[in-house]
C-alpha cells in the first residue's frame, strides 16, 4: 500500500500569513534604522542691549590675526650740545621780565560793593603781576586788602582779608610760589580817594600788591 502525503488549504493559509508579517517585520525595522533624529537649531543672535547700558558685547570678538614684528632700526640717542638743558632754557625764559617793573604790571584790582570775588579785569591785571614776580625770582610781595569808608571796622578788616587773600591764591595758581606772597588787611584805614561818593568808594576797594624787598 502506498501512502501520498496532502497538504490542506489551512496549512498554507497559514504558513502565507507568517510570511507576511515576517516581511512586514523587517521593513519596519529597516526605515527605523535608517531615519536619524533632526536636532534642536540653536539661537546665535545675541541678545539686544538695553540703551545707555554698559553691558560688554554679548558676541565674542574675531581674534586679531598676528603677523611678524617689523625689525626697525634703534633711534638717535639724544644729544644736548654745550650746557644747554631743558631747565636752563626755562629759567632763561623766566628771566625775561614782560613788564620794566610791578608798578608797570599794575599793583592795584578793585572790587564791586561786599565782593572779594574778582572780576575779569582783576584776573587780567594779576596775570600780568604774576609773570613779573616769576621773572623776579628774589622779590617778594606784599597784598594789602582795602575797603570804602562804609561800614564797621570789623566787618571792613575781615572784608580786605578775604581781598588780599582772593589775589594771592589767584597769583598762587599761576605758578607763584605762596612763600613769596604775604598778606594784610587794613579795612578803611587807608583810602587812597577822600571823596565820599560812589566815585571814590570805588577807588578804595582794592587789594593792592606791593614790593617788600
């Protein structure tokens, strides 16, 4: 007796569909591998400065590209011909007097009423005191500080004090030395118009500048 084996239809129903999803399996695997993960694009602008701040850059600066030195020859040593030097040219220039004499340079600067304050007219006439006296290294001066008739005897001496005083420091910040500058005040003591006007009051507020020796 001869036996022939026979499949049926479910049989291979079945092995069919396992095939299937075997394909099916494969292919899912495959576009899995090959699809690679976009990353994030990252933000490069620099945040904005608020105005006026003083915030550095936020960018980082360019590195400055280097090159070789430049080989270049040494300079001239310098050379001082004689005695010449820088100081004796100054205290040459020093030694030229602007003005024949104080008197020439103006001695007296006025003063409104209750002002030690001075006026551009006074500034001007003590620059010029000022370049005689440096030209003058061995004089030394005397600022007297003088006031109208009006007023108390006390208030008028505090008055001419702060007067000399205004003067000196003026003639101090233009390169006079202060051990050459002395000062006084004599109030109304000593005024040089006797009219009792506006006229002459003028004329007696002053700081007036004088040689001592």
């Amino acid at each position: 007796m001869t036996f022939t084996q026979s499949h049926t239809p479910a049989s291979g129903l079945k092995v069919r569909s396992l095939a299937l999803m075997l394909v099916s399996s494969l292919a899912l695997v495959a576009c899995a591998s090959t699809k690679t993960a976009t990353p994030p694009i990252a933000d490069t602008t620099a945040p904005v400065a608020a105005a006026n701040s003083e915030a550095a850059p936020t960018i980082a600066q360019e590195a400055p590209t280097t090159s070789a030195p430049v080989a270049s020859a040494p300079l001239p040593a310098l050379t001082v011909s004689g005695n010449e030097t820088n100081a004796d040219t100054a205290r040459e220039q020093e030694s030229l007097s602007p003005y024949a004499s104080l008197a020439e340079a103006g001695e007296r600067v006025f003063f409104p009423t209750d002002r030690f304050d001075l006026t551009d007219e006074a500034r001007s006439i003590l620059t010029r005191q000022a370049a005689w006296i440096k030209a003058n290294p061995g004089k030394r001066v005397l600022i007297a500080g003088n006031c109208d008739e009006r007023g108390t005897r006390e208030y008028n001496l505090a008055l001419g004090a702060r007067r000399a005083s205004a003067a000196r420091d003026f003639l101090a910040g233009l390169g006079v030395d202060t051990d050459r500058i002395e000062t006084v005040s004599y109030g109304k003591e000593r005024p040089i118009d006797e009219r009792p006007s506006a006229e002459g009051w003028a004329v007696n507020r002053n700081a007036q500048t004088m040689l001592l020796d």
